[in-house]
DNA sequence: GTCTATAAGCGGATAGAC
DNA sequence: GTCTATCCGCTTATAGAC
C-alpha cells in the first residue's frame, strides 16, 4: 500500500499504515530510496523505544515526544521516520508479532504430545521473561477490542491456531490427549505464562520475585507445566 | 482529605482524589451538604458510564465527552459531579474494588480445601462472566505499573493475599493440600478466569463462543478446575 | 444543578532553512 | 537528515448566567 515517508499533505487525519516495507537483505544499493546504515540504525532505536513506551502508556498515554527522547531525537526527527504517531504504533505491532507467534507455530506434529506442549510451556515462559513489552503491548492491544489488529487475529491467528487445533484434536483421537475443546488448553497456556509478564508489578509486589530471577522462573514453570499437563495428558 | 466539589482554584493540574465520601445511610436529611436522589442517581449513572469506557479506551484515552454524554448528560455537568478527569477515575477503581476482592476474602478456612478452591474458582469465573469492564479496569491499570492504585495493592491486597497464602500453607502442613509455593495456585487461577473476561474479543474470535453462553462458561470452568485442583489436591 | 462561553495548554503534525 | 519555528485542533477545566 504505502512503502517509504512520501511528503505529500493529506486531508484529513490519516491512519494509513506505513509497514516497514520489508526491507531487502544486503547494502541498501537499491537507487529508488536509500536507507543509509545511520537511518536504519535510527529507526531500530525508535521502535525499540517506543515498544517500550506504548507497552507502558498504551498508546493514546503515550507522547511521542517521550519516545524520541528516549531514542535520542527529537521530535520532527522522529516524525521524518514515521509519518504519524499511529505508523509508528503500527510499525511496532507488527515487527514485534512474528516473534510473539512464533513458539505456537513450532508446535510439532512429530513430536510427543507430553514433549511439545512442554517445550511451548517454557519457550512461553521464556518470552514473558524476556520480552515482558511484547507481551504487554499485545495484552493492551486485544484488552482494548484490538482496533488495530483485528484484522491480522481474525485472518493470520486464526488460522495458525486453527491448525494447532487440528493437530490437538488428532492427538485427542489417537488416545495421546484427553479428550479437551482444545482451544481452553491454549487459553490457559496463554493465561498462565503470559500473566507473569502483564501482572508483573503485582506478582513482584506479592512475591518479591520475578522471572528474572532462574529459581523463581522455574518453580513458576514446574507449576504450570504441572497443572495444565497433568490434566490433559492420559 | 478532601470530600465533596468544592470549587476553589488550583495553581497548577491537581491529582487530588475524591474519593466518594462514603454517603451516610438513609435519606440525604444532613444540613452539611444534601445530596439529593436525581444527583445520587446521576453519579451512580457517571460511574457506570466511567467504568465502561475507562476499561475499553483506558484513563488517557477517554474523553470526558463520551462519558457525559453516555451517561446522558453534559460535560460540564459531569464536571460538576466529578472535580476532575482524574478524580473520576479514582471513584470508578475504588468503586469496584472491594467487589472484585469480594470472593479471595470469601475463601473460607473452615471449609474443605477441594470446596473452598473449586468456589473461588467458579466465584471468579462467573464474575470474568458478569463484571469483564471490571476485570479489564484493574488490568489495565496494573499492566501499566499501577500508578493510581499501587499504594493500595501494596497494602490492603497485600495483607488480604499474605492471610491467604498462609491459609495454603496450613492445609499443604495438613496434608490436604501437595506443597507448592501457593502463591502460583493464586495467580493461576486469576489468570485463567480473567483471560476470558481481558482478552473476550480474542476468546470471540477464535471459538465464536464467551462466558455469556452457558455450556461454554461449564466447559470453562471444569477445564480450569481440572486443572488447578488436579495439580494440587493429594 | 444545568447551561453557554471561554480560557488555557498540550501534543501531533507541517513548513522550510540548513 | 536534522533543526527551528509554528500552526492548529482537541480536550480539560473554569467562570458566570440562569
């Protein structure tokens, strides 16, 4: 649709998504629009920023402003960037969902039901201690009906969970699950792992702990695994 | 601190909480400041009002606007009721706190382990079910570090949570309960049942079905169940 | 208690020089 | 690519009449 910050003065408030167009691997020697290493180093910067900013101020809490302090910028800077404050949200949204997707997708039709639900417990886990934003900005994302993101749910999430589904279903009639709607197996997956990220205040206020901390990231992934395993395996 | 609108001006934006000054049983017959019905029932309907659109836009992104003219009258009047945005905002999360920390305080010593869980289980299922503006509310001012509320959670919640937790560890020294740290057990259990109140559009979108129906709300609950009790019970 | 009018300030976005 | 200056709309909040 869009590719690259064009200039040109639009109407009325726009919401036209600039998605990082998908940029080709190697030197940026393509004539049409150069992208120096400076540049693209600076764009790295500002979306790392704001990631960090919108999964804490959502983002209408959000000035952009802050995130190009942050980035070390400024404003008019930023916005040289990212042609509005929602590109840019959008842009972080979506180089930040494949990564988010990506532990359900390795779920393996070859592997043992015990051994990759196991596996995707922890690689869940993993991400919430490690990119505990990611988690958050989906989290304020779909809380908020997912104004921006329904259509990818609706399309790419369904259908990739729609798979897995499948593939639990089958495992179900092979006699390696007990019987489920699958989908609530999911959920608790989700729920559980990803609470540790988006409740983290809480839960450090509660326990004094987090999942930074290996002891108490393991004595929080023994109990999940323990739970949601023990009660669909046979 | 303070009580009721009083108007005097203010140097500087003021984030001087209202807090709704718990109204005197009976009819508004006190000289001091009489709040008549209209006015009582024209709060109740700013709270409502207030807590809807605060659980989908969030504090920074709600207009005052929306919410005056959802609960049928003008900003300004709104304005009357409520010193400021802010203040608003403080009356809706103390407002429904104490109803969304009604069934932890619920679970009951003198009642069998399996019962009293599989209670607050259902309890905080059928309130994900019939109160989700609630669940998000809290959500979202957690997930964005509390700012508002943490004094409260650092305090009330914390003690509230501390007594229970040492409700587990009595029953885990009877032996009615595995050893675990029973803090997991806690946040297990919010975190499934407030998944399908925090993320229902996502649930919706993905099973066409929410708590609102009620083989799935059975279905629901006897997955969580399952589950959390398995994993605990000897 | 409710209205009209308006103050006051913030924050996103653009123009244009360098 | 980065900066300075500035515009403009939006939203909270207040003043004051009725």
């Amino acid at each position: 649709m869009l590719s690259q910050p064009v200039n040109r003065p639009l109407p009325m408030r726009h919401f036209a998504e600039e998605l990082p167009a998908a940029q080709p691997d190697g030197e940026p020697s393509t004539p049409v629009r150069a992208m120096t290493a400076a540049g693209e180093a600076n764009r790295e910067r500002i979306l790392d920023a704001a990631l960090a900013r919108f999964a804490r101020t959502g983002l209408s809490g959000t000035r952009i402003e802050a995130i190009a302090q942050d980035a070390g910028l400024s404003k008019t800077n930023l916005l040289y960037y990212f042609r509005s404050k929602n590109a840019l949200y959008l842009a972080v949204l979506t180089r930040t969902l494949d990564m988010w997707l990506e532990p359900l997708r390795a779920i393996d039709a070859d592997r043992d039901p015990r051994e990759a639900l196991g596996h995707y417990i922890t690689a869940k886990l993993e991400a919430a201690r490690d990119h505990p934003e990611a988690s958050r900005l989906f989290a304020l994302e779909v809380m908020q009906g997912a104004p921006m993101l329904s259509a990818v749910l609706a399309t790419d999430l369904k259908e990739l969970v729609d798979r897995k589904v499948a593939l639990l279903q089958l495992w179900q009639a092979e006699g390696r699950l007990k019987p489920h709607k699958p989908h609530h197996l999911l959920f608790q997956i989700w729920a559980t792992t990803q609470h540790y990220a988006d409740f983290a205040t809480q839960v450090e206020q509660l326990t004094g702990a987090s999942l930074a901390d290996p002891v108490f990231f393991q004595q929080t992934r023994e109990a999940i695994v323990a739970s949601i395993l023990g009660a669909v395996l046979p």
